[in-house]
C-alpha cells in the first residue's frame, strides 16, 4: 500500500498532535514511538526524520504548548503599561481564558495532574519558567526604572524566583480544585488565601508598596469557582477528544 505523502510541516503536526493525544491518555512513559506510528500508518524513518527520540518529541510538543501562551503575553510586556500593571494584567489574563474556556480547563486539570504525567507537567512548567523569566526580568527593570520596584539584586534571578514561586501556587491551586471535598465556598476562600499569600510575597520581594499586586478580585474568585463547578457537574471522563478538537 502506497503511503500518502504530505507536506513536511503536516506531517509533522500530525506527529505531535497524535502524541498528544497519546501522552494525555497514556502517560508519556506508556506511551512508544510504535504508538505513535501505528496510529499514524507511516514508517519509522518517518517519525526520526522529525524527531530524534521520543523525548524530542516530547519537547517539542512542549514548546508548541507553551508558545501559544507567549504570544499572548508578549504585547503585554510591550505594551506601553506600568511595570505594576504589566504584572496584573498578565495574571488576569490567565485567569480570563479559565473563566470563558472552563470545559478545556478542566480537562487539562484532569489529564496533567494524574501519576501517568508527571513528566509531562514537570516539562511544562520548566518550559514555562524558562521562557517567562526573559519577560519578568524587563518588567522588573521597568519597575526599577519607574520607581515601583526596588530590586537591587539580578532581575533574571528574581525573575525566576517569583516564576518558581508560582508554579507552586498554580500546582497547589489545581490540586485543590481536584478534590472532591471541596465546596464552593471553601474552594473559593482557598484559592482566595493561596493568591493573597503569594501577591504580599511577590510585593516584599520586589519591595513595593502593599496592595500593588492584585490578581484577582474576591468577585472574580468565586465567579471563577461558581463556573468550575458548573462545567464539573456536566464534565465526562472521556471529554479529553474535546481537547484535541480545540487544538490544545
């Protein structure tokens, strides 16, 4: 049988796009290259012409993860705001694409925070250090710079300090909206202490002045809360194909 031949950039967004959907549903470590082929129907020369391995693969799946983010960031931090503002915003709008995209959310929460990925989810959020700190490091030199900030030690240092500090933040946020003894209200008051507790760590590290750093509103919290829970109750098990359809 005569295999179809595509154009180099398609075959290699199949390519990632299959084991994607593999990584999520498998893991990555149960998850082989034969899989991947397999599902596909082309040879495994095909497959090393992409990608020397399946950490490669891995890797660069990651970068097409996380290059979405940064294309949206980026005009933040080129945009003509405040460094005080740049930071708010950036946080906002992570938060903006969880309230008006709860189904991707949630799936994305069910599918990372399983043993099967922790590779997956340690990769991406080192990917997202290492890609966010160049972004940091300028706003905290604006800040310096407008007198908000005073920061005397290397901003690329602190910069991924703060990023570090806020993976965690962002991992025991998620962890705590996986548990099913949560109720609205708790899980709201929660995530509500969890973010207040890293704004005031964020506002002594940066040494400005308390109350500059505000992610979210309580209002937004519980609207965020309100919606999660709405989405849970109609969720499946075997939503993750929505995912894909999304792109994501």
């Amino acid at each position: 049988m005569t295999r179809e031949v595509k154009k180099p950039e398609i075959r290699k967004n199949e390519i990632l796009a299959t084991a994607q959907r593999f990584f999520f549903d498998k893991g990555f470590e149960s998850t082989s290259i034969q899989d991947i082929i397999d599902e596909l129907g082309i040879a495994k020369g095909t497959f090393y012409h992409y990608f020397n391995s399946k950490t490669d693969l891995l890797d660069q799946l990651i970068n097409s993860i996380t290059d979405e983010m940064y294309s949206v960031l980026i005009p933040i931090v080129e945009s003509d705001m405040t460094a005080i503002d740049k930071f708010n915003t950036m946080f906002r709008e992570g938060s903006a694409f969880k309230m008006t995209n709860p189904e991707v959310f949630i799936i994305m929460l069910k599918v990372l925070f399983t043993d099967e990925n922790t590779i997956l989810r340690s990769k991406i959020y080192r990917k997202m250090v290492e890609k966010l700190t160049p972004m940091y490091a300028e706003i905290i030199k604006q800040g310096n710079e407008e007198g908000v900030f005073h920061v005397s030690m290397s901003p690329d240092d602190i910069a991924e300090l703060l990023l570090q500090v806020g993976a965690n933040l962002n991992e025991t946020i998620c962890r705590l909206m996986l548990r099913k003894d949560m109720t609205p209200k708790l899980l709201s008051h929660l995530i509500q202490t969890k973010i207040a507790v890293y704004q005031d760590t964020m506002e002594n590290i940066l040494h400005t002045p308390h109350g500059s750093i505000k992610f979210l509103q309580q209002g937004n919290t519980e609207d965020m809360v309100k919606i999660y829970f709405q989405q849970l109750t109609n969720a499946h098990s075997t939503d993750t194909d929505r995912l894909y359809q999304r792109g994501y």
